[in-house]
C-alpha cells in the first residue's frame, strides 16, 4: 500500500513539474505575442511567479525563456553582451564587498587584541602584531 502511495506522490509531483513548464512556456509566449503596453504587466507576472519557485526550476525556466527569445529574434546580441557585462559586473562587486568585508573584520580583530593586550591585565598574551 505505501509503494502505491509513493508511486501516485511522485507522479503528481511530475505532473506538477511539467504542468508549470507548460504554464510558463505558455507565459512565455503571451509575453511575445502581446503589444507592448501589455508584456511589461505580463512580464511583471512572470517574474513574481520565477520568485515563488526554487533555485533550480526558476534557472531553468529563464535558461528556457532566453533561448526562445535568441530563437525568435526577441533578444538581439548586443541585449546578450549587455546582460552578461552586467552579470559580471555584479560579480566584480559582489567579491570587493566580500573582499572589503574581509578586511574590515581583520582590522577589527586586530584592534580587539591590541586593546586587550594594552590594557595591561595580568591575563593579558602578548600577540605579536604585524
């Protein structure tokens, strides 16, 4: 009775799963097929729905979606270029932040310890500072 309840549970769940690529691929091309007023409100839909699925199945529905919008002409090569200079753009700023993160909480530590150190307790280990 539990391997019928766990084979019914997981072909619902692939119904699910290919019912929602259905819904979005048919999202996808109501976006295109809409006059221009229309695609920023049903491209604001799509978005908020992108937001509700996990990491996994919302990159593969934007990896899907690009690729149709390459195949109909939607995305021209310079909207490509420009979205992947900005992709890394903000992987250079994300690594300084880390980068400067990094640094301030050295500095810290550092300060932390030369405070201990000269406030003269009698606990106090000196830690050799560079």
């Amino acid at each position: 009775m539990k391997r019928i309840a766990t084979a019914l549970v997981l072909v619902g769940m692939l119904t699910l799963g290919l019912a929602a690529d259905a819904t979005i691929d048919a999202q996808i091309e109501e976006i295109q097929n809409a006059p221009l007023k229309e695609r920023v409100k049903l491209t604001n839909q799509l978005k908020l729905r992108l937001s509700t699925m996990n990491q996994e199945d919302r990159s593969e529905a934007i990896a899907k979606m690009q690729a149709k919008m390459q195949a109909t002409g939607t995305m021209t090569k310079a909207q490509i270029r420009e979205r992947e200079r900005i992709r890394k753009s903000q992987a250079e700023s994300t690594e300084e932040m880390l980068r400067a993160e990094h640094m301030n909480q050295n500095q810290m530590g550092s300060q932390i310890a030369r405070d201990f150190v000269n406030s003269g307790s009698p606990q106090a280990v000196k830690i050799p500072m560079h």
